[in-house]
C-alpha cells in the first residue's frame, strides 16, 4: 500500500482517454441494455407477474426489478472490466509494460485499473438510474444514494475482477468466473424475483453472494428506505471490496515480477 502514489491517476487518466475516443462503443450498449430489460422482463414479463410481496407490500414486476437492473450492470461493467479488458492491456496489448517502465509502480496501475473499472461501473449505473427514473420506478430523494453506492459496489466487483486476472493463465479461463460466479448471481441474487420464494437453504446461498447485498440495497432506497439493513449491507460490500482490493495487489504484483 506504501507504493501507490498519485500518479496512479495517469493510468485512470488514460483509460479514460481511450474511452472518450470510443465512446460510442461505450456508451450505446449500457443505455441500450436497460431498455432491453425493463421492456422484456418489466413489460412484457410484467404482464404475466402484475404485482410481488416485497417487505410486507404489493409493488408493481417493474418496480420490483428497477434496481436489480442497475445493481447486475455495476456488477458486469465493473467485473468485465478487470479482467477481459484488463487482461488483454496486460498481455495482448502491452500496455501495462509500458507504463512500468515509467516511474508508476505495480500497484498505482493496479489500483488505477480498479478504479477505472469502478469509473466504468458508475457510467453503467448512471444510466441506469436516469433510465428507471424516467420509468418513474424510483422514489426520490433516496434513490439518489443509489449514485454513489453504485461507485462503491463498483470498486468491489472491480477488486474480484482483477484478483481473477491476477490468477488466470489465458483470456479463455475466463469462462469459469462468469459461469460459476457472475451468472449465478444474475439468477439467484433477487433481481427477478423475491428471495422468500426460495428455500431456506437457497436463501442462506444467496446471502453470501455480493450481489444480493447490493440488490437488496438498491431496492430499499429506489423505495424510498434508508434503514439501517441498508447500512450494513454498504459495509459488507465496502469490507469485501477492501479485501479483494489488498489481495489483487498482492497476487498482481507477483505474477507482474515474473
């Protein structure tokens, strides 16, 4: 931790640059992909669900999966981020010798790939967020926490990424994360359905994936509730992307030496 230095922000400040320059890649899918969701799943789905039981009230399928929407892309531009992106600046592209062999450390471009996956996770989120509003799906002014949690969260999906990049021997491993890890948690984290509906011992499964955290902190502020579930589901998310954050530096800079 002792070697990460402000110029880590050159690395942020690079990533960011080749975003502006293709910009339009970045940003049609994520404005797109909201669209897609709420009119297949929302709509469409919605016709079928009408109302679900959440926290003792009947809210509307389209309310209901509004933040799990904007929860599961924090959680895939911020993970997708770290590692198929970064594995390929680290091995196909070279970039990251390059920038070793400035004054920048092991751990400023670490760290700065972490953030700028979180940076990538926050674009995602925004624009989920103005997308559901106009929706009217959310309960303002709680669900403008919705802002800065999704920076948060995006730092820990960010972290795991990088600690699984920090391991893998070629981009095709990539595989086993997504379908052991990020896929389940798209299905069994409560984005599409209540977690009451599932088994007691599915439920205890589900709690300890981070996305269910999230999703249940989402939901509660786009409804209008800052409880204190709600603060300690922001720790666990925080606690965890610390972690992964000291554990991708430690094993990125192992397999960087080598």
């Amino acid at each position: 931790m002792m070697n990460i230095s402000l110029r880590s922000m050159r690395v942020w400040q690079r990533n960011f640059d080749v975003y502006l320059v293709t910009w339009k890649v970045n940003f049609i899918p994520p404005l797109l992909e909201p669209l897609l969701y709420l009119f297949a799943f929302g709509i469409g789905l919605g016709q079928l669900v009408k109302d679900v039981p959440y926290e003792g009230v009947q809210i509307s399928y389209l309310r209901f999966i509004a933040p799990g929407l904007i929860a599961t892309a924090v959680m895939n531009h911020g993970f997708f981020e770290t590692t198929y992106a970064s594995f390929v600046r680290m091995y196909f592209q070279k970039t990251y010798d390059a920038m070793l062999s400035t004054p920048l450390t092991i751990e400023d471009v670490v760290l700065a790939e972490i953030v700028w996956g979180a940076t990538k996770a926050l674009f995602a989120g925004c624009i989920m967020f103005v997308v559901t509003l106009l929706f009217g799906l959310l309960s303002m002014p709680a669900a403008l926490w919705i802002i800065p949690i999704t920076f948060l969260s995006g730092l820990t999906f960010s972290a795991m990424g990088m600690c699984f990049t920090a391991f893998v021997k070629n981009i095709e491993m990539f595989n086993f994360p997504v379908f052991l890890f990020i896929t389940p948690m798209f299905l069994f984290s409560g984005v599409f359905f209540p977690l009451s509906s599932l088994p007691s011992w599915a439920q205890a499964v589900a709690w300890c994936l981070p996305l269910t955290f999230l999703v249940s902190c989402l939901r509660s502020l786009a409804l209008g509730s800052f409880n204190i579930a709600v603060i300690w589901q922001i720790l666990v998310l925080a606690v965890l992307g610390f972690v992964c954050a000291l554990v991708s530096l430690i094993a990125m800079k192992k397999r960087l030496l080598k």
